[in-house]
C-alpha cells in the first residue's frame, strides 16, 4: 500500500470535495490526540481529525489531517514553490473528464494541454485546485506505438 497525505483547514470541506466530486471513499476515520503526530511528526499536544481514502482501482490512499492543535498558517501550494506538489488521476478521456469535473464547478488552473517534450510527449495534461488549494492533475496518457 501506498498513501500520501495532506492537511486541510477543514476536514468536512474536504471530504465533500473528495467523496462527492472526485468519487473517492472513506476507509477510515480518527478523531482525537495522535500519539504519531506527537511522536514521529514531533508535534507536541497534537489533536486532530483525519480520514483515509481509497482511490479507486488502486491500493493508494489519500491522508488527510485537519490539526486542531497546534493549527498551522496555510501553505502558498503555487506549482513553482520548492516543496509544492500535486497528485495525479490517470483518465482515458481527459476532455470527457474535463468535461465533467467543469460542470460540477471544479476550478480549473489551464485548460487540457498536450505534452510536448520528455517522457510524457504525446500525452495531455491539465491541473486543477482542490481544497486548501491542493493542486490536482488529469493526465492522459500518451497513445500507444504502432509498430
């Protein structure tokens, strides 16, 4: 299994976002101190709220936790910050899934572009803002070889 997490302001916000627009599922729930932000995370007097949940087709997970102690300012998530991220969603029909997440009022940061050089030339790609500004990305892969 692989996961990979994120704070956000406000777990409920989030999780309407993630469930309800994206379509991912809860797994699990935990309110309360954490012996693990405490310890590992070196958070001294941590209480939060945090949810799993499973991308579809996959053994990933996405973290998420709202510290409710000692909160933290938010993070300026621009795509050119050291330290900045996103997390990508493979899709078969990058405008069909345009399509839709535009619809529900998902905010876009470009429009579907394809990709030009490198590894991924031949493929598109477009990022979106979630919760907290969290960067997501569409990526269609790129067509396959005939030979």
């Amino acid at each position: 299994m692989v996961q990979t997490g994120f704070a956000v302001s406000n777990l409920n916000a989030a999780l309407r976002f993630l469930e309800g627009t994206l379509g991912l599922g809860v797994t699990g729930r935990h309110e309360g101190e954490s012996d693990y932000a405490q310890g590992p995370g070196n958070l001294r007097d941590a209480i939060l709220r945090a949810a799993w949940l499973a991308i579809p087709n996959t053994d990933y997970l996405m973290e998420l936790w709202e510290f409710r102690n000692p909160k933290g300012p938010p993070a300026d998530t621009a795509c050119n910050n050291s330290g900045s991220g996103h997390f990508c969603f493979m899709v078969k029909d990058m405008l069909a899934a345009y399509r839709i997440l535009v619809d529900q009022g998902v905010q876009f940061v470009g429009r579907p572009t394809q990709v030009t050089a490198g590894v991924n030339k031949g493929g598109y790609a477009t990022y979106f803002l979630g919760p907290d500004n969290i960067r997501f990305e569409l990526f269609q892969g790129r067509p396959t070889q005939v030979a």
